[in-house]
C-alpha cells in the first residue's frame, strides 16, 4: 500500500516562500504520478501541481502558474512543492496524491487520484 507523508507546512507572511514535501513509500515512487491539492476553509478540495512518472509533464492550476513549482526526487523519493510570493488565498491544508500511471499527461482531477497523504497546514497571514 502506498503511504504519503507531507511536511513543510507551517504560517508566513504575505510574500515569504515555503517548501512542501511528500515521502512516498510502500511502493517505487517513479511508477506514479503525483500532484499537490489545496483546501481552503469552507471550499472544496483542488489540485494545484502535478507530476507526471517521467518528470515531463507539469500542470499547475492558474492559481498558482509562474509562483508554485513541482519536483520530484527519485533518490529520496520525495515530490516537492515550491511556493513563492504566498498571499492570504493560498492559506489551507495541502495533500499529497498519487495514481500509479506511467508517463503521459498528469492531471489535477481529485477523482482520478488514489492514494492521499493526511495533509498539512499552510497559513498565509500579516
């Protein structure tokens, strides 16, 4: 059974920056496709980032396009996610998910996703 662990989150100010990371065990990292979701108080769950297997397709939501980046490191195996210039509307709790798929297109779909780290905290606030 594949297990997620995030951790990275934490509060900042409008304008800091944080990194995110999810700890991919119980299965080979690289036969997955992983992506970020994000939920706000009293809003449903999105995706922000993903992943594909092979690291070529990146997709981000246009929240997040040109602030927020995806990696992934096959050695540890952990996908990061990088925020830059946060503000208030990107304050809520982030999950990790998984698909097993090889290459190909990823996707920011909840419903396509199968497993799901216990989430994290991110609190963006002056």
């Amino acid at each position: 059974q594949l297990q997620l662990v995030e951790s990275g989150g934490g509060s900042v100010q409008p304008g800091e920056s944080l990194k995110l990371s999810c700890e991919v065990s119980g299965g080979k990292m690289s036969y997955y496709t992983i992506a970020w979701f994000r939920q706000a108080p009293g809003k449903e769950r999105e995706g922000i980032a993903c992943i594909s297997t092979n690291s070529v397709s990146r997709n981000y939501a246009d929240s997040v396009k040109g602030r927020f980046a995806i990696s992934r490191d096959y050695d540890k195996p952990t996908v990061y996610l990088e925020m830059n210039s946060l503000a208030p509307e990107d304050t809520g709790d982030y999950y990790c998910a998984a698909y097993q798929r090889y290459g190909g297109l990823c996707v920011l779909t909840r419903s396509t996703y199968d497993y799901w780290g216990q989430g994290i905290q991110v609190t963006v606030s002056s």
